[in-house]
C-alpha cells in the first residue's frame, strides 16, 4: 500500500486525511524557504541557493500530495455548475417565454 493516496472520488477527497496535514505542515515551510531564499539569491550567497532549491523542492512535494484530492473536488464542483447552468437556462428561456 502506498503512504499517500493518488486517487480520490469527490467524497473520499472531502475528508481530512493525513495529505492534507502534510500540506499543511510543508506549505508555509516550502514558501517561507522560498521567500528567504530568494532574498539571499539576489545577494548571491550560496546558502540563498541552497534554501532556494529546498524550497522549490518542498513546493513540488506539496503540491504532487494535495493535487489529485483538489482535482476530485474541482471536477465533482464542475459537474454541479454545468447542471446548475443547464437548470438555469431552462429556467431562464421558460421566462423569456412567458413575456
């Protein structure tokens, strides 16, 4: 079994799991390296790099674990506004019909 799930149906993906922890544990580290990073890149010191690929690395780790439950949730939200969409022309052009 693998340590993190990669595929999520929109209910599974709706309840907190240790992705999302992790997530939330990696991203403020992941900017706050990129952020201090950056700014020692621009003097040119070496430990800027260094703090600078970390946190790129950290970013990308991030996102490969939290993508797939944020893309269930996004198609299943999709699906709901098409239909809402679709209920709302109808119901629109019955109005328009009505004038």
């Amino acid at each position: 079994m693998r340590f993190f799930k990669r595929n999520w149906t929109a209910a599974e993906a709706d309840e907190w799991t240790r992705e999302d922890a992790l997530a939330i544990v990696l991203s403020p580290i992941a900017y706050v390296l990129i952020m201090i990073g950056t700014a020692l890149s621009f003097l040119l010191l070496w430990p800027g790099f260094v703090l600078l690929g970390i946190g790129i690395i950290a970013t990308i780790i991030m996102h490969w674990v939290i993508d797939p439950k944020l893309k269930a949730i996004s198609d299943e939200f999709e699906s709901k506004q098409k239909d809402y969409i679709l209920d709302l022309e109808r119901n629109m052009r019955w109005e328009e019909t009505d004038e």
